[in-house]
C-alpha cells in the first residue's frame, strides 16, 4: 500500500474515532476547502489534502516537526506555506498523536 492510500485509510479511521468525540465533527461530503476536514468547535484541527494528513500545530511546532523530516511545510495553493499547518511525512501511530495535539491545540483556542 503506497504512503497516500495509507494516509487515507488513516484519515477515514480518524473520522470514525473521533466522531463520537464531543465538540468534534467530520466531513459530511461537499466540496471545496475543509470539506475533508476534522473540526472542534467549528475549528479545523486535521484534514485529508491531496491524499496527504494536514494538522494545525503551534507555529513553532511546525517548525519542529518540519525541520526533524516529520513534517512538510502546508500550502493552501497561494505560493507560500501557512506557519500553522504541516503536512505530515510520519508514520500512523505518530501521525495519530499529532492529530491528537492538533485537537488539543485547537480546542483550547
């Protein structure tokens, strides 16, 4: 199985886990940006890009992760990278902990 469908797999089993998570909602179809998302409080914390996990962290933990190989800078396709979002290059149990940090991280906003 290549790293996107696994990335994928990963993210429909996140939607599952999560679902019943108070606060926490997941994509109900559509289109468009954040339509393949996982929110808290109507916030986006994770969400499936391109086949690829996406999370919101500190500015300074996406830095971190990105300059450890564990992450890759996130552009929404205006040219420059977002400083709060990571692309993430791990493997599933990491990348489950890092969506966990994201809700957290997110849900005291």
């Amino acid at each position: 199985m290549s790293s996107e469908q696994s990335q994928a797999a990963l993210f429909e089993s996140l939607c599952e886990e999560y679902a019943g998570v108070s606060g926490v909602t997941v994509p109900e179809g559509g289109s468009g940006f954040g339509s393949q998302a996982i929110k808290i409080n109507k916030s986006i914390f994770a969400m499936l890009v391109s086949e690829r996990l996406v999370v919101k962290l500190p500015a300074a933990r996406v830095a971190e992760l990105i300059s450890s190989g564990q992450g890759l800078p996130f552009d929404a396709g205006k040219g420059k990278p977002m400083k709060q979002w990571v692309t993430l290059s791990v493997d599933d149990d990491a990348s489950r902990r890092l969506v966990a940090e994201a809700m957290a991280f997110v849900g005291r906003r």
